[in-house]
C-alpha cells in the first residue's frame, strides 16, 4: 500500500497471530513515497523477518504494492514513483537469502491483493471477483489473476480535454476526477473531506463534483462490464465512505443497457488491510499451486 507496510501470517486463508505495521505510528509520517526502493525493499524483508521465526515452514511470501507489477517488477507505479522499474520481487528474495531465508516470493498489485482476499474469505475462489480500490489513486484488482496491466484507474471517463488531473499525466481518466492528489488540483481552495461535505450542504460547485465523480466509476464499471461481462463488483479503500452507492447504481442503470449484461451486483466493503494481505497470501499461494 502507499500509506505504510502491513504485513501477518496468513494461515488457510485466516491471519495467524498479530498484523505487523511499518511505522507503528503513522501521525508523523507522509506515507511510502518519501522512502527509496531500496530502503523500502529492507523495510519489507525485516517485516517478513519479524513474521517468522527461524526454521518456520512457509509455502509462500505474497507481496503487495500499487503500479503495473509483471513477474516480479514493477514497471510504473504513479503513487510510489521510486518503485519504477524495480526489480522488487527478485531484491526481496535476494535479501532474504543474504539473512539465511529461502522464501519463494510473489509480488502483485494491491488491487488484485484486495480481489484475491475477498475471494478467498467470502469464499468466492472459483468466480471471477473485480475490485475498486478508492484512496489516493483508484485502484482496480481482479481474481484471478490475468496477464495484463488492468490499470483500470486509468480507464478514459471523459473526453473534456480540460480533464487532465490524473497523476500518470492522461487525460479524462478516472483517477484524475476520483483521485485524492486530483481533487486537490481541481478544488484549491478545498480538501476532498470539504467537497463532499460541503456538497450534502448543497453548495452547487460541490454537488456538480460528486456527481461527476460518481459517474466516473459507474462509466469505468460500465466499461468493465461491457468488456468483461456483469458479475460482482466491490467497493472498497481508504476513501470508500465518499461513495453513495444507490447513486452510483442510478448512474450505471443509465450505462448498462443491454439486458444479458445487468446481472451485475454491486457491494461496498469497508477499507481492512487483513483482505489485502490475505489476498497476497491467497494469490502467492495460488500461483505456486496453479
Ligand atoms: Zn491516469
């Protein structure tokens, strides 16, 4: 995650003992992105340490960042723009041996982390399970995993040219609009818990936002369904209280009006960092296996 290292034990799916978390106290500190790769990479090994003690039999270690992640690298990743191109999953490994631990590693995107860990504790491991992430960017996770860079936080929502918030530096993306970094951009004057606020007031500027705002996930999930097919979509992240969901369900009725394609369902789940790191543990595991 951005914000900060939380990792456990993940034992059939269940947490076994403490959620460790990387810094213990996050008041004074700005999140991950200040902190080199390398450093980061330490961090997540003596974490990995800390978990399990010498001799402990460990199938997997599933590890989960935010960015386009393949076979071990993360190749962009705008909200931990130091992680660019890291060999992260083979630096894990290498500094685990170097301390005597010889751990198969597996890394992923923390949206498919999130997705795998709602498949696996609500039992969905055999269904197709999508994912919306809302937090400083807009993450989208799909289990299983499939090859490619489902960066659907990047899905084009408008063409307003004027739509160019988003932090890849795209225009008319859905982060550039739902974005905590874009919001600040396009409100100056206002942090994003003072729009929203301001709207259910009933100030215009701010209502006209939410609304946009809502419709940019209901035309991104549209999108996803018209690619993919309906199914289960959840809600979810750090920011998930700014979702009004019978509004999002408004928008997307407008979206999706093909009859096979509206046996999609719609579920908010409220932002827990067990879901991811059982998911990374789930997915590390399911890639072993499968
Ligand atoms: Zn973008």
């Amino acid at each position: 995650m951005a914000e900060r290292v939380v990792s456990a034990l993940i034992e059939n799916h269940k947490i076994s003992g403490a959620i460790h978390q990387f810094p213990e106290d996050t008041l004074q500190f700005d999140g991950l992105v200040e902190v080199p790769s390398e450093d980061l990479c330490d961090i997540i090994c003596d974490q990995i340490l800390k978990l399990v003690p010498e001799g402990m039999q460990i199938d997997a270690v599933g590890v989960a960042l935010p960015g386009i992640v393949r076979n071990g690298v993360v190749e962009d990743s705008p909200n931990l723009g130091q992680l660019k191109g890291a060999k992260i999953g083979a630096w894990i490994a290498e500094t685990l041996q170097e301390r005597g631990r010889n751990y198969p590693v597996k890394v992923f995107n923390d949206a498919d982390a999130v997705a795998a860990g709602l498949a696996a504790t609500k039992g969905q491991l055999d269904r197709l399970v999508r994912v919306w992430t809302i937090g400083n960017g807009i993450g989208f996770g799909r289990f299983p995993y499939a090859e490619g860079p489902w960066e659907g936080g990047h899905t084009v929502v408008s063409l307003d040219l004027k739509e160019n918030y988003c932090g890849c530096g795209g225009r008319g993306h859905l982060e550039g609009i739902m974005g905590h970094r874009a919001m600040r951009l396009r409100f100056m004057d206002m942090e994003p818990d003072e729009v929203f606020a301001a709207a259910k007031k009933g100030d215009k500027r701010c209502v006209q936002f939410v609304e946009l705002w809502h419709r940019a996930l209901a035309a991104a999930t549209a999108t996803q369904i018209h690619l993919e097919g309906p199914g289960r979509f959840y809600f979810t992240g750090r920011d998930i209280n700014r979702l009004d969901l019978s509004l999002l369900k408004e928008y997307l009725w407008e979206m999706v009006k093909m009859s096979p394609l509206q046996s999609y369902t719609l579920e908010v789940v409220q932002e827990n960092s067990e879901v991811a790191i059982i998911g990374a543990a789930a997915a590390a595991a399911h890639v072993r296996n499968g």
